[in-house]
C-alpha cells in the first residue's frame, strides 16, 4: 500500500510546478486616428441611437404644370372594318328659308309642248303620207312645224305623245306614230258602217333634233280618217315629260 502511493507523492510536485497557459490578450481594431488609449470595455462604452432614414415624398399633384401646345398630327392610320349600320335618328328641326338662287340662263328652256288639230278630211293617195294639221291649240317657241306636221325636239328629255281620230264608214283607218323614220306604235281600225273615235299614247325619249309625226299608209283599201269644219275630230299632242343633259 505504501508503494503505490509513493509514485503519487513524487508527481504531485510537478503537477504542481507546471504553469497555466497563458490567455491571450483581445485584440481591437483602430484607426490611425483614435486615440491611443484602449478602448473602453463593452459595459463601458456610450450607448449610440441609429438615425432613422428619412425618405422624401413628393406630391405630384402640387407640381402639375400648365397643359402644353398641342402637337403635329400624326399619320393616319389605316381604316378599319365597316361596322354595322346605326339605327335612323330622330328628325332635326326645319331649317330656315334659303336665299334666292341667281337667274337661269334664258337661253336654256326645259319646256315645251304642242296641240293641234285638223277641221278637214283626209283621204290617203299615196301609200305613205304625213298627216297635216291647220289649227293651233298651244305651239310653245313653234316646236311643231305646221307645215310638215312634224314636231321638232329642241329639249332632248321624255316625252308623251297622243293622237286622237274619227274614223270614216266603211273605210280603213292605218296610221303609225313615227320617231323620225321608224314606226313606233299603230292605230287602225277596220272598215265598218259605224264612225267611232280612236286614240293612241306613246312616251318617247328624244335626242335633239329629233322629229315625231303621225302617218298615213294606204294599202289595197282606201285609208281616211273623218272630220268636218264645224268640229275638230282629230288631234295631235305632245308635251315634255322630264329634260335629260
């Protein structure tokens, strides 16, 4: 017992004798500027307050400026689709009464219209025969010429044209309303041994110059149409229905 102890004892005195290891001091940064003093320790040093941050906010409504000039237009872009029609809208008020337009050119007549008639009879010789007249019931500037039967156009436009006969008794009634050299419409009536009233209309479009007329044409019976110097039986109109440029 006492030899194990005996070891023990030798190295308690070492144990003893060997120094503690040394701690290392703190280090502490500084500037070229501080002080050379150390710094002060953590529980030592000033308490410091952080600055709050400051940010500036502008009302953009107080700075509003005047309205600028008004730019250069564009270029026109390209057109859209056609969108549906609208509804019709109400009707606008009445406008007032326009000014007077100037005068027309008086040379330039949109009028013009005819009546004659025939007091005599007529039987046909000739196989054709323009059918003449010897009474003026409206002659507008002399349109019709009274002594060809012809009515010449001088407004070309529409126009409306009647003729209007008494037939003969067992005679043949055959005429054609002409447009210059072409039949355009007929009026006949056979022999009978009752005189009756015939009429016949037409509307014809006419160029200037233009010439309508009623004819007679003979064929193998006598052709003739009935009047008298009391009573006007046969008539021969026309009137312009609407000018054309």
């Amino acid at each position: 017992m006492s030899g194990f102890f005996l070891p023990v004892l030798l190295l308690f005195p070492l144990v003893a004798s060997v120094p503690s290891p040394s701690r290392v001091p703190p280090r502490y940064c500084r500037r070229c500027c501080d002080h050379l003093d150390p710094p002060l320790s953590p529980s030592s040093r000033p308490v410091t307050y952080q600055t709050p941050e400051v940010r500036t906010f502008i009302n953009m409504t107080i700075l509003k400026g005047d309205k600028g000039d008004r730019g250069e237009r564009g270029t026109p872009g390209k057109a859209g689709a056609e969108g549906p029609p609208g509804s019709r809208g109400t009707m606008g008020p009445k406008g007032s009464k326009g000014q007077a337009g100037v005068p027309g050119d008086p040379c330039k007549k949109h009028q013009s219209a005819f009546s004659v008639g025939r007091r005599k009879a007529l039987h046909s010789v000739d196989y054709y025969q323009a059918l003449l007249f010897d009474t003026v019931f409206v002659n507008m500037d002399e349109h019709f010429n009274m002594f060809k039967g012809k009515f010449h156009c001088y407004v070309p436009g529409i126009y409306f044209f009647n003729v209007n006969i008494h037939t003969w008794n067992f005679k043949e009634t055959y005429l054609h309303v002409m447009h210059n050299e072409r039949e355009q419409v007929i009026l006949y009536a056979q022999p009978s041994d009752r005189s009756i009233m015939q009429s016949q209309s037409v509307m014809l479009r006419l160029e200037l110059a233009d010439e309508v007329w009623v004819r007679l044409y003979k064929r193998e019976r006598e052709n003739a149409v009935y009047s008298d110097d009391v009573d006007v039986y046969i008539t021969f109109s026309g009137y312009l229905v609407a000018p054309v440029e």
